[in-house]
C-alpha cells in the first residue's frame, strides 16, 4: 500500500482529501469516508486514517474528506456542508490523475460524518437554489451511515447533548428557529435518497443510539428506498470505527455488497 496523498479542494488548510491507493493497476473502486465529531473539534481525519488504511489493505482506493468544521473561520452553516459535497466532488479531478473509478464510489461517515455520507447521496436529487447547493454531485454506489446522525431533528432533541451544542451551531439554530436548513441537510428530510444504504448501530452505543433514529428505517423504505440495518453486539460509538472489533468485518462486508464486489 502506498503513502497517503494529500490533494486539496480548495484554498483552506482544512479543504483536502487523503488518497490512500492498494497495491495494483486500478482503476480501484473507492471508499470515500467522512469523519464525525459533532461537526466540529471533536475529531479530524486523523481519526478516520486507521479505518482508511485497513480498507485501502482490502483493494479499495479510500478518499478520507477533511472539511472546514463549525468551530472554524468558514465552517459552520453553509460552508461546513458545501466542503463536504466539493471534498467528494474532487474525485471525478482525482480520478484523471489516479487509478481511480468515478463510477464505482461508496460514502461512508461516523456519527457526523454519517449525516454527510447520506446527505452527499441524495445530493443529485437537491433542488437548486439553496445556500447548500454545489452543482454536478458525485453519483454514489450506496452510503453508510456509521453510528450516524440520520435524523438532525431527532437529534436536537437528545437530551444527553453529547456534541455540547456543536449540532446546533453548525446549521445556525434549533430546528423550531431554521426549519428550512434542517430540511435541507437532514438525512430523514431527504427520503427518498434514491441510492442504496446501510445504517451500523452499536448495541452500547449511548452518543447516537439506534433508538433515537429508529422512525427513519421505516421512513426510508415507505418512501422505496432501499435500506439495511445491522447491530453490533457489544460494540460502543467508537468501537465501530476500530479495524480490530468486529463491527469492521460488517462495514467490510457492506461496502462489498454496494460496490458489487
């Protein structure tokens, strides 16, 4: 497996995508990952690297999206979301210098992340317009949501407030004073996604438990999509994003089922 290669998406220190490339010829299928952290500086993609190695190791391209965050000059609402869709975008550029697959893309995101993830896929079906809307979305294979935050209203709800607010300030307000931005980003606002995806849920997990989400499985397949669901045993918030736990050999075998591969 090569080094990571860092390719920037715009003139931010924090507007970059890391290209990790297997062993190899290509074009590879790839995995582009969005890290969480309540949008804010909880995490970077230096969190996501170990999962983004292990996945490179199994033959996939990985494309692990850094993004200006909610604590930071530009992020916050819109910028936090619009980094996320040019961060994915930028593989189609990647792709005529890389041996990469435009074609054959999966999103996946841990808890924030998730959001981004499922937001970047139904992006090809968003109205035009809005202060969100960057043109000529990345078509995607599937998304996975990872311990996601599916339901941004839901979860603005949660009284235990594990992102200390951060889910608030990123999109402005609360949901009853910026309903509209909600609906624009809120993953359970934008059924159908029109693309297949799954949700990973940690049995233990108490930062973004199954059960505050659960309306929106059922939401999804009323609207047609199609949508799977799998609960790791035993598993914590972040055990889910550990290569050494089992919930990778679900994620494993998911992004397998996506890509076809």
């Amino acid at each position: 497996m090569k080094d990571a290669t860092r390719i920037s998406y715009g003139a931010d220190v924090n507007q970059f995508a890391d290209l990790r490339l297997p062993e190899g010829r290509g074009p590879f299928p790839v995995v582009a990952i969005d890290h969480g952290g309540c949008w804010a500086a909880f995490a970077d993609v230096a969190y996501t690297a170990p999962l983004a190695d292990a996945l490179t190791r199994e033959g996939w391209a990985t494309w692990n999206i850094e993004y200006r965050r909610a604590h930071q000059p530009g992020g916050g609402w819109p910028g936090t979301f619009v980094d996320a869709a040019h961060g994915l975008d930028t593989l189609r550029a990647a792709a005529k210098l890389h041996p990469l697959d435009p074609a054959r893309v999966v999103a996946i995101g841990h808890s924030a992340g998730g959001q981004l993830a499922l937001w970047n896929a139904a992006r090809p079906h968003a109205r035009s317009g809005s202060a969100v809307f960057v043109d000529r979305p990345l078509p995607l294979r599937g998304a996975i949501a990872i311990g996601g935050l599916v339901d941004l209203r839901a979860f603005a709800a949660y009284a235990a407030d594990p992102c200390e607010g951060w889910h608030i300030r990123v999109i402005g307000g609360t949901p009853a004073e910026l309903p509209d931005r909600y609906a624009l980003v809120s993953p359970a606002e934008l059924l159908p996604l029109r693309v297949p995806h799954a949700l990973v849920w940690g049995e233990k997990d108490n930062i973004a438990p199954q059960s505050l989400f659960a309306g929106y499985e059922a939401k999804a397949r009323a609207a047609g999509d199609s949508v799977k669901s799998v609960i790791v045993a035993g598993a914590g918030h972040h055990d889910l994003m550990k290569p050494d736990r089992p919930a990778y050999g679900v994620l494993v075998e998911l992004i397998r089922g996506l890509l076809g591969t």
